[in-house]
C-alpha cells in the first residue's frame, strides 16, 4: 500500500494543529474509525481500532483513496449517499491480506468543516452476535413457556416430548433421553430426542446408588456409571444426569449430553427444572390412574381411602350423579378454604363459582365415562379472592358403571406467576436489545458533538465568553457518554470467566487507586480482613466493578466534609446455609432515607446529581450472576452494603 500524502503526519503533526488531537478523539471511540476528507477524497486518520481491524498501520491509511480502503465506494458513489443522506450501509473493508471484512458503516459530519467527515465501522460479525445472542434469549424464554405447559397436556408421552424439546431449546444439546421404571428393578429407555449411539437402553438397578444426585460428566472425568462409559465410548463431550423421584422413590433418570457442545453454566439449574417438570406430569398421571383403578376395583360404593387422598397433592372433590359433592381432601380447605362440613351435599357449582362450563363437562363424564379436561379456569376461593386453576373431571368405575367423578383442582398461581414473571422477563429482554441499540446509535453522534465542541474551544481565544458554554456543553457529552456506557453494560448479557479470587488482595488494589480521590475528599479508609477468610469463587474483573461502584457511592454520600470508610470482610453463612465471604462496606455519610431504601437497586433510581442511577443495578446483577446476595442498612449517619459471595471450594453452578 503506497504512502499518502499525509503520512508524514505521523512525525510532523505539530506542524498541523489540531490533527493529532483528532486522532485522540478518535481513539476514544467505540468502533474502528476513518476521518475523511471528502474535498479530497482521502484518509485523513485512522484510529487504532481501525488498524487492529485492517491490520494496516495509521500512517499507511493516512493520506489513501477512500475507495481503496472501501473498494466500489467511488466518487460519485461517495457523494450520491452523501446526498440523499443514506449514512448507514453495507460496506466491504479491505485487509491487509487482501480479504474482504464485511461490515456496516455509517459516516457522520464531524461539524469543524464541511469537508471532514468521521466513518465509523462495525463488522457484521459483531452485529450477527448481537442478534445471535437475541435469539438465543428469546428462545430460551418460549421453551420455559412449552415447559410450564407440559403438565396439562392429557397424553403422557407427548407431555414428555414437549419437555424434552423444550430442555434442548435451553441447553442446545442434541441428544436428551429419559428413562422410567419398568417394574422390574430397572429403568429402561422411554422417551428420546437426538441419536443415542451405544447408550444403553436399559439402567440396572445397581446403578441407582451411583446416579442418585445430579452429575455432570465429561471425559477426563472417572466415568463411575456404565452411563458414562457408554457417553465415553460415543465420544460424547458430556453427558449429564438427574433422577426423577416421585416422593422418595426414584422412578426415572434424565439424561442430557452433547458430542461437541460443553455443558451450559447453568446445566444443574436447567436439569433441576427439567426434572421437577416431569415428576409434576408424572404425579398428575398418577392421581388418575389411581383414582380409576380404586373405582374398578370397588364392589360397594365405599370411599376412597383417606390414606390415597393424603397422598394427592391436588384439590380433590367427589360428586354424585347429582352433582351433589360427597367427599373432599384436606388440600381443597388449603386451596379454596372450604371444610367437608361446609360443602357436603351442597352443588359443585356452588363451590367451583366462576367455573361455568363444569356442569355439563361432569354430566359428559358422567354419560360417556371418559375423563374431561376443563382447562385453566378461573375459580373464586370462601374469602372471594380469585385462584387460577386446571380442573379434571375423572370417572370412578364399580362393577363396570360409573359410580362417582373425581373432579381434580390443581393450583396454578405459582404457575400464572412464573408466567407474568416469564412474560416480564421477555419485555425486559426486548427493552434491552432496544436500549442496547439505542446506546450504540446516540453515543456516535454524542462523540461527533463532543469532538466540535473541543475543535471550536481550540479555534477561539481562551477568554472568549463562548468557552464557558462549550464547557458546560462538554460536561454533558461526557455525562451522557458515561450513560449510555452504563445503559450498554446493564443492558447487554457479559460472559463471567469463574476462578478463585483473592479479596483481600483486590480490595487492596482498588483502595490504593482511589486512595488519591479519598485524600482529596477527606476521607479516612481502613480495611479489616479476616486472615482466614477464604477466596471466592467469581470473575475478578467483574468484582472489582461491585466494590468499585460501593466505594464510589460511599464517598459521595460522605460529601465534602468527607468522613470514614470501612471495609470488613469474614468468613459467614448465606440465607440458603451456605459457606460464604462476607464484605462490608460501611460510610459515615448521611444515610439513605427509608423510603428510598426498597428502590435503590432499580434501574435509573438516584438521587444524585451526578449519577445515571444504573450503578447499583449493575452491581446487584453482577453479585447475582455470582449466585450472591447484596443487603443495604442505612441510618442516619451511616451507610453498610453487605455484600456475600460464595467460597471457591463451593464451587459455581
């Protein structure tokens, strides 16, 4: 590639004011980044992302034909986009190595003079992975709704084909297998998706005892189960386990593995939901199945013991061909909050209020002796609150005639709220992917501003009484730049890379860069830690941003009379029990008011000035994804953020 013209800038800019501060400002950029002089059609700098993305050096760009970087953009190409004010498009970028990188640009004025413009360039690959991983997103949210209504479908194979769909749409594995119990001290292959190679079609009982908990093999791993020997053998890169109990009994064994894939973060999470969804349909099946073989093997018209209506977590009501109740369980008085005495003899609609269509679905029951699926309805709990429930009608046989139904109640508000929650989380998911794009298109003109602004403060006198505007209108770039950083970090999803970290150690390093800002600010500091506290299982950079942003805040909230900062860490229990570090970090600010309290880890919350209110909600998510807590305590004079994370020897699922 020939030198340009202005290749010698690279050594001479003083001779050319203005340029090399240019260049800073286009460092400061997010995107690899051209200056164009238009007039002459030329390269005038080129920032350092831009070289790490060509592979061309500054001063070899510097001074080239803009079509020769950009090669098709001739031009009169060049100038009918100007005209027509296209300034985003699909562009191919030349390399050093003579390959294409095909990207997006989008060229902006830059405001100092007509001629100069700024090309910003974003390679497809990063756009594609930004619409990869909101995809995957949406995905992932659309399997936990298959998955949620996998226990109402009627037909218990197909029940099981949803669910391992949809466990494959969370794990992106290619090969998901269950076995249940066939009666004979084994378990043997009943539902599958994917190809199973030479995984056995049947696990002996004596591999109960092996496969009792969740496991997570790869090879490397002992393989401690013929299961494992079998995934080793079809050259699995994992393969992981889950029983599936019905009360304590293990009556089944999910299987989840992949050839190449490795297990996602969050395999045990995903196995436990998995599992816990087929035990529900399980369970389900069960109660009617029960329910109708105590009907066909009655004589007389007896009840149904009590011991099996104990047993059946769902609401349970008798009815006779009057639909007149006979009999309830001890989980209707919990779910509706009637007692036997309330409602023997009186109507099921009566009780079932707002249930419209459960009359004629029991006398349909009642005439063809087939169970009814009522749906999801809405009933009306003794106190008039409103209970979202799937209602069953199940016919109970005695010597070949239906003797009475059983009409099932199953509770869905833990349902309907883990549907509401899902559906808040799909919004959240799609406000996010619109701020992240947002953030990406305002902070380029945000920079474009900001790098005028610093051209015309260069070209007026220093007393000029317009510097104090372009001041004033710098601070702002800067404030609105810091807050679409912000808006980007809590808006996009980040990869957390998991190894011991050594608080003590980062806490240290990170007081020693603030202790500078601390001085200045009168703040007194001290940092207590136990000498056997352990390390913690977590992404070090990602910690350093949590303690960074507490620190930030508690000097702030001491304000300039300043105060005492004080760090403690030791060695604690979580809420769940479990073994953690806990960090404390207390100010002698002025406090937080208390109902301020329940909202300061709510995006956009603040009461500061200076503030975007995104950093404690970026904290707390980032101690979540640490699978830690965060509590606030406030007073007035006085401030403690506890902080627990758990130990490295916990492990991190």
């Amino acid at each position: 590639m020939s030198k340009g013209p202005l290749s010698a800038f690279a050594f001479g800019r003083k001779n050319s004011p203005g340029l090399e501060e240019i260049e800073g400002l286009l460092d400061m950029l997010p995107h690899a980044a051209l200056l164009l002089d238009t007039k002459a059609y030329e390269v005038l700098l080129a920032n350092a992302t831009a070289a790490r993305l060509t592979a061309f050096t500054r001063q070899e760009m510097g001074g080239e034909k803009i079509d020769t970087l950009l090669p098709g953009l001739d031009r009169n190409n060049f100038e009918e986009l100007r005209s027509t004010r296209k300034h985003t498009w699909p562009q191919a970028i030349l390399k050093r190595n003579g390959n294409m990188q095909e990207a997006e640009v989008t060229l902006a004025s830059l405001g100092a003079s007509p001629d100069w413009m700024v090309l910003t360039i974003k390679p497809s690959s990063e756009l594609a992975q930004r619409a990869s991983e909101t995809f995957i997103q949406k995905g992932r949210l659309e399997a936990i709704q298959s998955l949620a209504a996998a226990p109402q479908i009627n037909e218990l194979q197909t029940a099981f084909t949803q669910i391992l769909l949809a466990g494959q749409r969370l794990t992106g594995a290619s090969t998901l297998l269950l076995y249940r119990a066939d009666g004979q001290d084994s378990l043997r292959m009943s539902t599958i998706l994917g190809e199973v190679g030479q995984l056995p079609s049947e696990i002996p009982a004596s591999e109960f005892s092996v496969l009792h908990s969740p496991q997570v093999w790869q090879p490397g791993d002992r393989a401690i189960a013929a299961l494992h020997r079998a995934a080793l053998a079809a050259k699995f890169n994992y393969l992981a386990t889950i029983p599936v109990r019905t009360i304590e009994t293990p009556n089944g064994l999910l299987a989840i593995g992949d050839e190449t894939l490795s297990p996602p973060e969050d395999i045990e999470v995903l196995l436990e939901l998995l599992s816990s969804t087929i035990r529900t349909t399980q369970q389900r099946e069960a109660i009617e199945t029960q329910l109708r073989q105590h009907g066909t093997t009655s004589t007389t018209k007896t009840s149904v013991p009590d011991e099996l209506k104990d047993r059946i977590k769902d609401g349970l009501i008798f009815v006779n061909r009057k639909l007149a109740i006979q009999d309830i369980n001890a989980a209707i008085e919990s779910t509706l909050g009637y007692s036997l005495n309330d409602v023997k003899g009186h109507a099921i609609t009566d009780v079932l209020v707002g249930a419209n269509a459960v009359r004629s679905s029991l006398k349909t029951t009642w005439e063809e002796g087939a169970a009814q699926n009522l749906g999801d309805v809405q009933l009306h709990r003794r106190d008039g609150t409103t209970l979202l429930a799937h209602v069953r009608s199940v016919p109970i046989e005695a010597n070949g005639q239906v003797e009475r139904v059983a009409v099932l109640i199953s509770d869905l508000s833990k349902d309907e709220q883990f549907r509401i929650r899902t559906q808040q989380l799909e919004q959240q998911a799609l406000l996010g992917e619109v701020m992240a794009i947002f953030a990406h298109e305002v902070r380029n003109p945000i920079n474009n501003i900001s790098m005028g602004l610093q051209l015309m403060g260069m070209n007026l006198p220093g007393d000029d009484p317009l510097q104090e505007t372009i001041a004033r209108m710098q601070t702002d770039c800067q404030r609105l730049t810091e807050l679409m950083a912000s808006v980007l970090t809590f808006s996009g999803p980040r990869e957390y890379k998991f190894s011991p970290v050594n608080l003590e150690k980062l806490l240290n390093d990170l007081l020693q860069r603030w202790r500078p800002r601390m001085s200045r600010m009168n703040v007194e500091h001290s940092l207590a830690f136990d000498p056997h506290t352990p390390m913690v299982d977590g992404d070090a950079s990602a910690l350093e941003q949590v303690f960074s942003n507490l620190i930030s805040n508690a000097i702030e909230a001491m304000g300039e009379a300043g105060g005492n900062l004080a760090i403690k860490a030791n060695r604690a229990k979580s809420t769940g029990g479990l073994n953690v570090v806990e960090i404390s970090i207390l100010d002698s600010g002025r406090g937080i008011p208390e109902e301020d309290r329940e909202n300061i880890f709510k995006p956009f919350f603040s009461k500061s000035k200076k503030g975007t209110g995104l950093g404690l909600a970026i904290t707390q998510r980032i101690v979540i994804a640490h699978q830690g807590q965060i509590s606030v305590d406030s007073f007035p004079g006085g401030t403690i953020f506890k902080v627990k994370l758990p130990r490295a020897n916990n492990g991190h699922t």
